[in-house]
C-alpha cells in the first residue's frame, strides 16, 4: 500500500514545505509522546495549608485578616464586613458577606433546590466571582501572594465549603465558644 500519494493519509508540513504521510509525521512525533510517559507519574505538590479536609477559617481566613478587615470590618463597613466574627450559627461574617452577596459565585447544588443540573466549562467558581473583577481592577494596593490567591481561588473553585467536615451544625463544638456578630 502507498501512503503518501493518496490524499486521506498525507498532510503539509508548512515548515519543512513538504507532504509528509500520517505514518511518517506519527513516527516524527513519537520521541515527543514517550517522554510523559518515560518521566512516570509526577509528585503531587502539597499546598501550602497541607493536604487536609478544607477548613474556610484555617485556610481562607487568615488572607482576609490580613489583607482586607482593616478596612472591612463590623465598625467600619457593616454591610461588606470581612472579619471571623461568628454569628449564633457558628458562620464568620465573612463567608456570609462574599457568598450571600454574591461576590464569589456559588453553585447551590442541594437535593431539592434544583442546582445539580450540568455547568458549562467557565460557567462557575472563581472565573465567575465578582470579587476578583473588584481586586484585580486594582483595590486600595491590596497585593495576595501567589499561596493567598491560591488559597482564595481554591476555595471558591471547590465552590465555597466552610466547614472541613460534615459534623451537623448544631452539634459544633465551637458553638458554646463563639462571637456574636452583634457584639
Ligand atoms: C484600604 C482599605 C481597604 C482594603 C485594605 C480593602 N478594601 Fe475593599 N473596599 C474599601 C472601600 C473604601 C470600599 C468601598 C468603595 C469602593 O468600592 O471602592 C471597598 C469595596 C469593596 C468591595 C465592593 C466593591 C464594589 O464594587 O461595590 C469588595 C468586594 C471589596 N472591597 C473586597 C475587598 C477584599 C476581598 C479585600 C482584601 C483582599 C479588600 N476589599 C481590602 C476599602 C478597602
């Protein structure tokens, strides 16, 4: 069989101004295919936080201390307030400010609220949410490092989890221990 004068199989290298046969460019190609392959599977890089349960006031938190609550707090803006202030529910200010207004996008895909239907790629999560349009416009020279924007983002993208377990909230420990909101 003659691969190279029949149409279906040949294809134009614009490089090398010639018509290579499928065969011949496969065979081209191979040394690239096998170096992935050769290398093994590649060491998953721990994040910075560890690689554990997703906790929003571990993890989240602390970025917003540091970078945001000065200027978002209960005194200073009661209506975008970023502090971990606990309401009676144990939830920080916070992660009913960025979720309940909005300003990250969260899918609700709960059993009976009719979320779980399929997303589009880029539909949802961090490429939705209003807070980075707001940061990266430049806001106030608030600068995160690369492990806050990672911190961040993955949070939003794992579509905003606040507690690293599944322990019903009204049996939480941190419930006899908390700050009301209102204090
Ligand atoms: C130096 C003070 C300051 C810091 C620090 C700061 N902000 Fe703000 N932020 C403001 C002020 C003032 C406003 C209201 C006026 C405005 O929208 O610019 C605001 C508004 C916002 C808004 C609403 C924007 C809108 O379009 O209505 C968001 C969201 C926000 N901040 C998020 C953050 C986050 C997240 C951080 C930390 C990563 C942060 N801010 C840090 C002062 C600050």
């Amino acid at each position: 069989m003659r691969f190279s004068g029949c149409a279906a199989w040949s294809s134009y290298n614009p490089v090398r101004k010639e018509v290579a046969s499928d065969v011949t460019n496969t065979v081209r190609w191979l040394p690239n295919l096998r170096k992935p392959l050769a290398s093994g599977p590649r060491e998953l890089d721990t994040p910075s936080w560890g690689g554990k349960p997703f906790s929003y006031q571990e993890i989240v938190q602390p970025v917003l201390e540091k970078h945001c609550v000065s200027c978002h707090n209960a005194k200073t803006r009661e209506t975008l307030n970023l502090s971990g202030q606990q309401d009676e529910h144990g939830i920080p200010a916070s992660y009913r400010t960025l979720v309940s207004q909005g300003w990250v996008h969260y899918c609700d895909c709960g059993w009976n609220s009719g979320g779980c239907e399929k997303l589009e790629p880029l539909t949802f999560g961090t490429v939705k949410s209003k807070v980075w349009d707001v940061l990266n416009a430049g806001h106030y020279e608030v600068k995160l490092t690369t492990d806050e924007v990672r911190r961040f983002k993955t949070w939003i993208d794992m579509n905003c989890p606040l507690w690293p377990d599944y322990v019903d909230r009204t049996l939480r420990k941190h419930l006899g221990t908390r700050v009301s909101s209102l204090e």
